[in-house]
C-alpha cells in the first residue's frame, strides 16, 4: 500500500474540484471520471499495460482514447499533460450500473432468518441487488438496510415507503416478504452542501437484534469504517460473483453518471479498484447484482466504500468513500 502525504491528497482534492466545470462536465471533452490514483504506464520492452503502483497522477477516464485526427473531426481538445503539480493520466474506461436480468440461485437468494450483507434483495420485480449491510438512524436509533439508489428506489417514481424484499423477487414466482421499506436517498435531491451519493437507506420492518447480523457472508464480520489508501486490498460479498477481491487503484473521484437513459448525475468520493494482484489477476471484481456491496479493508474488516458501479467485463469497480455515505444519510454502523 502506497503512502501518500495527507496534504498531497488534500492538493488533489482541490485540483479534482477545479476540473469539474472544465474537463468533466465541459462539451470541449469527453470524459467519464476524474480521480486520483496510479495511472497506467506501457513496458518499453514487453509493450504490455500495467498499473505504475510507485507514483500517483490526476486521471481522465475516457470511454474511448482518440487520435489528434479524430479529436479534430470531433472538435475535442486535447487533455493536458500536467495540472499545476501534478502529472495526468488517460484512462480508457467505460462505467455503468447495470441491474441483472437474471438473479442467480443459491444461499444469498434464498430466505433467511438473520439479514445481513451480501443477501440479494429487490425493490421490484425482476431487479436485483446487494444489501450492503446494517446500520442505525442517528437520530432516533432505528435499524436500517444500506444499499444503492438504483437498488433501493431503482426509479426516479419510488417514494420513501417503496417495500423491499428479502428473498428477492421475481416476476415468475410467488411474492416474497416484505423486510424494509425505503426512508430517505442521496441522489436525487441532495439537500444543500451535501454530496451527490447513489445511496439509499431502508426501515426494517423487524428491527429486533435477532432478526439481523453484523456479518458480510463469506467474509466476516464489519469492524468499524476507515478511508480508502492507494494500493489497499480489499475485500466484498456481492450477490453475482460472491467473496471477490480488489486493490485501491483511485481515489477523491468525480464519475458523471447517466440513470435511466438520460438522467446526469455527478457521483462524488468515488473509489475506484482493480483486480488484485496487479496486473497479475485474471479473477473479476464485479459483476451486475453486486450493486450495493461494501468493500472491505481485507486486513481489518473495516468498511472502505460502497459499490455501485464497474466495467462490464468485471474488470473494475466503483464504489463510494462509506464515511462520506454515512454522513450523507445521517446514520452509522450497527
């Protein structure tokens, strides 16, 4: 793991801001994600791609890298090589959050007595995802269900109230029961001052102790919250590919995100991870379901980020700074 100074990253964090209005979000560019992290570098001898996990640049994830002859015909300028102190970086990626279309089987969508992290639950019919975890209301105490928006709410229609199910629930198969119901999110109209966050908590509608775990299956158990470094392992239980592997790769990001077909949103603190070991992995990180997942710090247990996006080939994944997301919803670890 890569220790970079506090005060360096806080530098970064400013610069990542500064491009938000003139790279992300300016027409001249086409530009996906802005982040901080290691960039990637080519073998002079091998001509092989890897991740350069000794040094650290601001990085423009673009869907597709052009030639000065395409960015003309396209009238996009060309990227900077270097802003204020820092070195930049141009990553060809493509991110979405897509919901599976088909749930698979086994222990994670099947019922059981004590809900905890990395079951498969749904909002509707026929979309899937991951509970994240438990945590409690800070103000009134409440226990509550952690996932994503997209997961939670799943349309721009869903109000607080939306019920959420635990089997999940399919279209061709009987009605499964009711465990939470939908409180409040983070994307849609973030309050003022506060982060744009594909998060949303639900209400258990059995709040009892027994009927709910700290405990992310195939894992182990949640022991506290801690920040996401460059070159940290991670760890998280997700409902398509199960216990998976990854290491930080990005941090402080910026992903422009378009919901439901034509619906910009720009994610904030996003933390991006790639496969571990380095270049040396061929497992994927992700997959659709997955969406809602805590990444773990494989070393501690303590929760690092909450998934909710990826490559998809499964190569990569997105997730949010769980702190940040904590805060947003106004509620902490149970």
């Amino acid at each position: 793991m890569i220790r970079v100074d506090p005060r360096l990253i806080e530098r970064a964090r400013l610069s990542l801001r500064s491009m938000i209005q003139d790279y992300l979000l300016s027409p001249e560019y086409s530009i996906g994600l802005i982040d901080f992290g290691f960039p990637r570098r080519t073998d002079s001898v091998t001509r092989k791609r890897y991740w350069d996990a000794d040094s650290v640049s601001l990085r423009f994830h673009v869907t597709k890298k052009y030639t000065l002859d395409e960015l003309e015909a396209l009238k996009l300028k060309v990227l900077p090589r270097r802003i204020g102190q820092f070195e930049t970086d141009v990553i060809e990626a493509e991110y979405g959050v897509p919901l599976l279309a088909e749930a698979p089987s086994g222990p994670r969508t099947a019922p059981r007595t004590r809900l905890c992290g990395g079951l498969g639950i749904s909002a509707f019919a026929d979309i899937y995802g991951t509970l994240g975890g438990v945590v409690r209301d800070r103000q009134n105490g409440a226990a509550m269900i952690l996932s994503n928006w997209h997961v939670l709410y799943a349309t721009r229609n869903a109000r607080a109230g939306q019920p959420i199910h635990q089997p999940i629930l399919r279209s061709s198969g009987p009605r499964t029961p009711i465990v939470a119901r939908a409180a409040r999110e983070r994307l849609s109209v973030p309050a003022p001052g506060q982060l744009c966050l594909d998060v949303a908590v639900a209400e258990l509608v059995d709040p009892r102790p027994e009927r709910w775990e700290n405990l992310q299956l195939e894992v182990g158990r949640v022991t506290g919250v801690t920040g996401a470094q460059l070159g940290m392992q991670v760890v998280k239980s997700g409902l398509t590919s199960g216990k998976t592997f990854g290491v930080v790769t990005g941090i402080e990001g910026f992903n422009k995100m378009t919901y439901q077909g034509n619906w910009l949103r720009l994610i904030e603190r996003v933390v991006t991870i790639s496969r571990y070991p380095l270049d040396r992995s061929t497992a994927l990180v992700s997959m659709p379901g997955d969406s809602g997942s805590w990444w773990l710090d494989a070393a501690t247990g303590q929760a690092v980020a909450v998934h909710y996006a990826g490559l998809r080939d499964g190569t990569r994944a997105q997730g949010m700074d769980m702190q940040a997301v904590l805060d947003a919803l106004e509620v902490d670890l149970a």
